[in-house]
C-alpha cells in the first residue's frame, strides 16, 4: 500500500490540520517528524474543535497508531498538558495508541529561557520565534548535548548528560546576564515528568519497519512551511528544522523509498506570521480583508498572519525541492466575491527577471512580484464538494495555479469542515 508526506509548501499555516485530519482517517499509522509545539494544527470534526501542537492529527480518532519520530523536538511538560487537553474531550491516549521515540531530544526550561533572552538582545533583529525553545534544542541535539527521552530512564546517565549539558548554557546565560541553572531543580523536574512520559517511549522505527512488513498505510505529518526549511527557506528567518518532504524518512526512521507519495498543503492565497521576506505582502484594504475572511490567527501563539496574493514562483520552488506529486488548495472559499485576483508568477530584482526568489537576504528584499491578472468570482464556493459546483471562474483559477506551480491539484478544500473537500487524485492510492 501507499504512504503518504504531507507538508506545508509556504510559510507554515496553510491549512494542514484539516487535510491531514481527513487523510488519517484513511491511514493506520499517523507520524511526526520534524518541528516541535510551536506548530500547530486546528481540527473539526462533527462540530468540536481540536487544537494540536506535539500530537499527530490521527490521535483523535480511535483505533489509529500515532507517533512522534526522533526529528521532533519534544517538550514533555507541553506534551503530558497537551494529552490532558485531549482527554477532558473525551479522547482516549494510551501507550498502546501513543508512541514516541526514545532518542527525541527533549526541550527543557533552559531552552524556552534562552530563546527568550536571545530575541530579547536581538531588538530590531529579532527573529520572530514563538519563544517556546525549539532552536535551542536543536542546537543542543547538533552539539551532541542534548538530553533525549531515554535518558530520563537511567539516573546515572541524566547526570552525565546535564554536567555537558550545564558546561554549555551557563556561560551563555552568564553573557546574558542571568544566574546558572538550579541544577538540582532541574534535575527533579526530569526525574518527575520522566514517569509520565516514559511509557511512551518506543524504538518508532522498528514500529514502522512492522508496519511497513504487514503493508499499514503511513501518514507522514510535517509542520510549519517549506519555506521555514533550515536549509531552503527564507534565512534566517526561518524554522530550526528541515521542512521539505526529504526530511519525513530520515525524521520518522525509514528509508525515502517508504515515504510515498508526497502531497504539498498551499493556500489559495499565501500569509506569514513574524518577519521576513514576503514579496506579495499587501498592507492595504485586500490583505485587511484576506486576512479577516480567512480568520488568520496562528493556532499556537494567536498572532495576527500577514496576508497577500498567491506566490506561484514560491510553491513552484517548494514543489521541486520537495518532489511533490500533488498539492491540496485551501481556503479557496476566502477569494469569494473579489472582482479579481492577482497570482504572483515572478520577480524583478534590480531590474533583472527572475523565476525564483532568490537566496541572498538583500535580493529578496528588492525582489517585486509579477502579477497576473484574473477575474475572481461573485458565487460562493463554500462547502463545494465537487468540481461541477464551482464557479467557472474559479475553476480557471484552480487550474492556471496548477500550471504556474508545475504539480496537479489531488485535493481542494473549500471550508474548514473534514468533508468540504473535492478529491481529485486520492494520494494513498498514488
């Protein structure tokens, strides 16, 4: 049978919740492999709203495998606060139902504060974290300090693994002007969270090997957007962790023949929350309105997303560097009733035309979008389920992103419920 990656082929916020949502349903096994809580994802099924952060979208529903695969970094007081959200819903989580990675490097109190007194140093050049310690973390993983899930198991080793620890951060937090870590403080908050969180852990990959050998659908679940790849996005405004399709074996534990077909999430138009380039920004009444129609909120931190026109050039960029067989537009309902729209298909940089942003921070800055013109369309296309119940025109819009982007539209959302959706290829089936 067919797996399935899913990521965000923009600036993260495109809508995955919901496509992931509505593909774990036809999944058994449902995987995080990358980012941490500073994601998240908004479900809504049968009227009751879910917000997610660590946990993978399959969790929600019953008799589904939902893992946390080591590319994550994982906060264990956000996960065990996370579970009791959960079941105060009614959802049932279990280590039969729940497994996560034995070697997921875990954020600490030490990571948040860092985070936060380096964009507090930063001033003007701050950029834009959700202070939640992801980078942190994941530079201590890299400069193999990093205390993992395993380690919380043997005390022996947990005092090892904090003497590195603490030989790094209190320098750095002594620079900033604060005291050293409470060690033992520390210490006693691991030791207390270990037994919740303990039963948890598993070897993820040879649960996916299992699964692999009795033929189990996967669902690769990414957060954030492509373009908040460490490598590929729009540094350094950026996330800490590899975003793009690539990073869904080597994140969960397989080899990059098992992960399938790969389906970009894209919205109809493109936001981003924090600084950083965004060519077709619009400061105007447009973005006012794209932003207000399409409720941009982030999930996790509620700040407002900057909103503008759909970038082609950039989705066409994210669908090559991820190899992505089809894309799922959403949101398209929120272009109702504009007299015309405006697709972003490249760049004047300096006066030179380009097909893609480029990589330089000063060329991005002078990078103007060329537009194309459409008509947009005055009938709703809310709740529309198949193709026929849409507007001509924004069929013809539906299809111009899938030539400017290179890759076909498998699915369309037109709301945020689970079944407002128009199936066009159905990914688990390649």
């Amino acid at each position: 049978m067919s797996n399935v990656a899913v990521i965000g082929a923009q600036w993260g916020d495109e809508g995955k919740g919901k496509i992931v949502d509505w593909l774990s349903e036809r999944a058994d096994v449902v995987v995080r492999f990358q980012g941490g809580h500073n994601a998240g994802h908004t479900l809504v099924i049968d009227g009751e709203v879910y917000k997610l952060s660590l946990l993978p979208s399959g969790i929600v529903r019953k008799g589904k495998l939902s893992m946390i695969g080591s590319g994550v970094v994982l906060d264990p007081w956000a996960l065990v606060d996370e579970i009791g959200r959960l079941r105060e819903k009614g959802v049932e989580i279990s280590p039969a139902s729940l497994k996560v990675a034995e070697t997921v490097p875990l954020i600490l109190p030490v990571h948040r504060d860092l985070d936060r007194l380096r964009e507090e140093a930063a001033g003007k050049s701050k950029i834009g974290t959700t202070g939640r310690g992801i980078g942190p973390a994941y530079e201590d993983k890299v400069g193999r300090r990093a205390i993992r899930l395993a380690d919380l198991a043997d005390e022996a080793t947990l005092e090892d693994r904090l003497t590195r620890l603490l030989a790094h951060h209190d320098p750095l937090r002594k620079g900033l002007g604060e005291e050293p870590i409470d060690r033992a403080a520390l210490k006693a908050e691991l030791l207390e969270i270990a037994e919740v969180i303990l039963p948890y852990a598993a070897p993820v990959w040879r649960e996916l090997d299992q699964a692999r050998h009795t033929n189990k659908r996967v669902l690769f679940e990414g957060a954030q957007g492509a373009l908040l790849d460490i490598d590929y996005g729009t540094y350094p405004y950026v996330t800490s962790s590899n975003v793009v399709a690539g990073q869904a074996g080597t994140g969960a534990g397989v080899g990059p023949g098992q992960v399938g077909y790969v389906l970009g999430i894209v919205k109809a138009y493109t936001t981003r929350v924090g600084a950083g380039p965004f060519p077709t920004e619009l400061d105007d009444d447009v973005g006012q309105r794209l932003g207000e129609r399409g409720h941009e909120f982030g999930t996790v931190t509620g700040r407002k997303r900057r909103c503008g026109w759909f970038d082609a050039a950039l989705v066409r960029q994210t669908a090559a560097q991820s190899g992505m067989h089809g894309v799922a537009l959403t949101k398209l309902d929120v272009l109702d009733g504009f007299e015309e729209l405006k697709i972003c298909t490249g760049y004047t940089v300096d006066g030179v035309a380009m097909d893609h942003l480029p990589a330089a921070a000063a060329l991005q800055a002078k990078a103007t979008p060329v537009y194309e013109t459409m008509p947009g369309w005055s009938e709703s296309t809310e709740g529309a389920r198949r193709f026929a119940d849409l507007p001509a025109a924004a069929v013809k819009y539906v299809k111009r992103v899938e030539e400017l982007i290179g890759c076909p539209v498998a699915l369309l959302s037109t709301s945020p419920e689970r079944d407002d959706t128009i199936l066009v290829t159905d990914p688990f089936a390649g």
